[in-house]
C-alpha cells in the first residue's frame, strides 16, 4: 500500500469502480449462494464450496490490489472530480443495495433461526419422546431379563427336579423292566409245564383214543361216534359236548333196545309155562300112552285112528321140545348181549365223565392263566404309559426351556446391537464435532483476513481520497464504516454459536433417523 500512487486517472478510476462492483456483485452472491449451498448440503460439501468461494474471493482481492498498487498507472486529471461525484452516487447505491441485501440477509437469518429453533424444540420434544420411550423399553427389558432371570431359575430347579424324577423313573423302569423279565421267565415257565401238561394229556388223550379205538372196534356201531367224540374234543369242547348228547340219545336208544329185551324177557314166562303146559300135556299123553299100551296089551285091536293120534301127538311133542330149546338159546343169547351193552355202556360213561372233568380243569387253568396274563399286560401297558407321559412332559419342558433360552439370548443379541449402534452414533458425534470445530476454526479464521482486508480496504480508501483534496466529504462514502475488532469477536462468536447449534441439531436429527 505505501507504494501505491498519491493520484489515480480516470482510466484506473473507471477500472476500480467496476471492479469495486464486481467484487461487491459477487460477496453479495456468493454469501446468498453460500446460505442456500449450506441448508441443502452435507458438512463436507458446503465446507469444500466455501472454502472454494473464500479462495476465489481473496484471489480477486489480491489481484485488485495488485493492480492499484501498480506503478505503471497513470496519474489522474483534475477533470475527474464529475466522475468521482459519479462514482461516489453509484458507491451511495451500491451501499444503499448491500444494506437491502444486508437486511435481506437479517430477515432469512432470522427465519431460519425461526425455523431452526421451531426444529430445536421439535427435536428435543422427540427426543425427549424418544429417551423416555427407550428408557420405557429399557426399564421393561431389565425387568423381562429379571423375570426370565426368575423363571430360568425356576426352570433349572425344575429341571434338576425332573432330571431326579427321570432317574427315580428310569431305576422304576429298570426294576420294573427286570420284573417283566422274571415275569416273562415265569410265565414261558408255566408256559413249558402247561406244554408239558398238554402233551402229557395229549398222550394220555392218545393211550384213552386207542382204548377207545379198541373199544370201539368191538362195538362197530359205537366206533364212529366215539371217534368223533375224540376228534371234536381235540378241536373244540362244544363239539365235545354234542358227542356227549349224541351218546346220550345212543344211550338212550340202547335203552330202549334193553328195554325190548326186558319186554321180551317178560314174554318168556309165558313161554315157560305154555312148555310147562305142553309138558304136562306130553307127561298126560304118556300117561295115557301107557294106558293105551296096557290097553293094547289088552285090547290089540285097537283102531288104527288111536295110532295115528298118537303119531300126531308125539311128532308135536318133538317140535316143541325143539322150538323150546331154540327159544331157551336165543334167551341166553339176549341176556350175555344186554349184560355186555351194560356193561359197555357204564365203561363208556366212567370215560366220558373222565374226559369232561379234565376237560373242565383245562378250561380253568387256561381261564385263570389267561386272566394272569392280562393283568400282567395290563400293568405293563399302565407303566408304559406313565413313562410316555413322563416322556412328553420332559419333551415339552426342554422345548420351553430351548425357547426360553433363544428368546433371552435373542434379547442379550438386541441389547448387544442397541449398545453397539449407541457407540458408533457416539463415535460419528465425536468425528462429526471434531470435524464442525475445525471447518468452524477455518471459518473464523477466514472472517478474520477479511476483516483486515476490510480494514486494509479502508486505509487504501483513506490514501487514495486523502490524494484528492477537492472533495473531503467523498472520504466516508466510499465503503461501509469498518466494524472494529470486537464487533467482528462478536459476529465471530455469534456465527460459531449458530453453527454449534445446527450442528447439534443435525446430529439428533440423524440420531432420530437411525
């Protein structure tokens, strides 16, 4: 500045007037480019814009003041003064116009700190919302945690609980599965002696079918009956039973076969006595034969119809004597048959009461062993159903279990996720802070070099109308008067302030996005 030229000329005040326009055009356009950049863009990107329109700015400033303090410059004529009231007019204007857009300026930044306070309180009353509703959540969390704390306890000791009721269960089963065993050893015990028993039956069934086959030989009417008797006996005991009737009706008909042999014994009587009468008759005609002869000794002419009569008499008296001993052996022959088929008969009925009580005694044992059997199934069935419900409760108390655990552990994942993405969003406030305190330092040390070109400014504007002694009252007109050191310490502290705020803002703006 101390080189700079006492006198401008016309040319170079034409030249500074435009440039002072140009300059001013483009402050006044980039601090409003600036504003609109900085609502709408990231940290980074507005910071990168600004720093890029500081640069441009100081480059334009360092260039015009490179070419004021130029030597080469012609010195201005005296002619200029119409130009310079000129110039001062439209430096009344341009200040009259920078003092609108400072207004403009005043009127947005007071509505945008309207709206960012309106933004301020809206998220703080959703944060507000926010930390209680999470303070809420984390206050039911611990409290869930307490309680599934409570309730796992309670389901260790369940478990415990179980586990020694499983074991007492198991030793049950084992005791009762060795039981079964000497049950099973038992009953395949009995079940040889009843085998045995069978068999020894079955044999002596055998040695009584041959008897019977043999009896039955004998008696070839009785042979198919009794065969049958024996057959049905091995297959089914009712059949055995229809054997007994069939032998009952047989006996019933043999019976009455005796019955007609009793008839016809009862007939020989009178047989008897007609022999006895027939014999009386014989021992008369003898008599009266040996009256004849005594006769014929006397009377030998005797007729010959007393010979013939006594022919006669004679030849019906050997006819009688032979139908009497054929009726005395057909007698004898009826009583041996009636005394066998007696006999036979009560031989047949010791045998099949014989059969019908083992019969009987069979069906007894059977019932009484299959009555065992069944309660001993029975029993069998009841233990392994308790040990099936044993099974299923143990079932379902491990899956509640399982399902208590993966809900608490999905709870623990939750609580882990929550506490991780608190300290990541604490982390990027950190970076974000540190990052806003140093584009803000950048800041303030940006408004300070343009404080002091301001002030520069004003010195060489000082100089340079201090050179023109024709117009004293153009000196204050120029430029804006320069705000001193404390007042830029305040619009300083004042920006920072507003920027601390944003940035705060922004953050819990992200914080309630996430």
């Amino acid at each position: 500045m101390k080189g700079a030229p006492k006198a401008l000329p016309a040319d170079s005040i034409g030249e500074f007037k435009e440039r002072v326009r140009g300059t001013l055009g483009k402050c006044v356009q980039s601090l409003f480019d600036y504003y609109k950049d900085y609502q709408t863009l990231d940290e980074e990107d507005h910071g990168e814009i600004y720093e890029k329109l500081q640069n441009t700015a100081l480059n334009e400033l360092n260039v015009y003041l490179d070419d004021l303090c130029d030597p080469n410059h012609e010195p201005a004529n005296h002619t200029t003064d119409v130009q310079i009231v000129k110039m001062q007019r439209e430096l009344q204007e341009c200040n009259k116009s920078l003092k609108m857009a400072d207004k403009k300026l005043s009127d947005a930044q007071k509505a945008y700190d309207d709206k960012v306070r309106d933004l301020e309180l809206e998220f703080k009353a959703k944060c507000e919302e926010d930390i209680t509703r999470r303070d809420l959540q984390i206050l039911e969390l611990q409290k869930k945690e307490k309680a599934l704390e409570c309730q796992n306890e309670n389901l260790k000791n369940e478990k415990q609980l179980l586990e020694d009721e499983l074991e007492n269960n198991t030793t049950n089963v084992s005791n009762m599965s060795k039981k079964l065993s000497q049950l099973e050893l038992h009953l395949k015990g009995e079940k040889d002696m009843l085998e045995e028993k069978t068999e020894s039956l079955t044999k002596e069934l055998n040695a009584a079918r041959d008897k019977l086959d043999e009896v039955m030989k004998e008696k070839q009417n009785l042979e198919s009956n009794v065969g049958q008797l024996l057959q049905e006996q091995q297959t089914d005991i009712e059949k055995l039973k229809n054997t007994i009737e069939e032998l009952g009706k047989e006996k019933g008909a043999l019976q009455d076969q005796l019955a007609a042999l009793e008839k016809e014994n009862s007939t020989y009587p009178n047989m008897k006595r007609k022999l006895q009468e027939s014999e009386d008759r014989v021992v008369e005609l003898q008599d009266t034969l040996e009256a004849n002869e005594k006769l014929k000794d006397i009377n030998q002419n005797q007729s010959k119809e007393a010979q013939m009569e006594v022919a006669k008499l004679r030849q019906s008296e050997a006819e009688k004597r032979r139908e009497i001993e054929k009726l005395k052996i057909e007698l004898s022959k009826a009583q041996y048959n009636c005394v066998q088929l007696e006999e036979q008969v009560k031989r047949d009925q010791q045998l099949l009461d014989v059969r019908s009580k083992l019969i009987n005694s069979l069906q007894t044992n059977e019932k009484d062993q299959r009555i065992h059997t069944e309660g001993l199934y029975a029993q069998v069935a009841e233990k392994n159903n308790i040990i099936n419900e044993l099974n299923n409760e143990l079932r379902i108390k491990s899956e509640e279990f399982r399902n208590l655990f993966t809900t608490i552990s999905a709870k623990q994942m939750e609580l882990s996720n929550q506490e991780h993405m608190i300290k990541l969003l604490e982390e990027s406030n950190d970076r974000s802070q540190m990052l806003r305190v140093k584009q803000e330092e950048k800041i303030g040390r940006m408004e300070e070099e343009i404080a002091h070109l301001k002030q520069t400014m004003a010195a060489y504007q000082t100089n340079v109308l201090s050179s023109n002694n024709t117009n004293n009252t153009c000196k204050s007109q120029l430029f804006a008067p320069v705000t001193p050191r404390d007042n830029c310490n305040e619009n300083y502290l004042y920006y920072t302030s507003q920027r601390k705020r944003k940035r705060h803002v922004d953050i819990s703006v992200k914080k309630y996005e996430i």
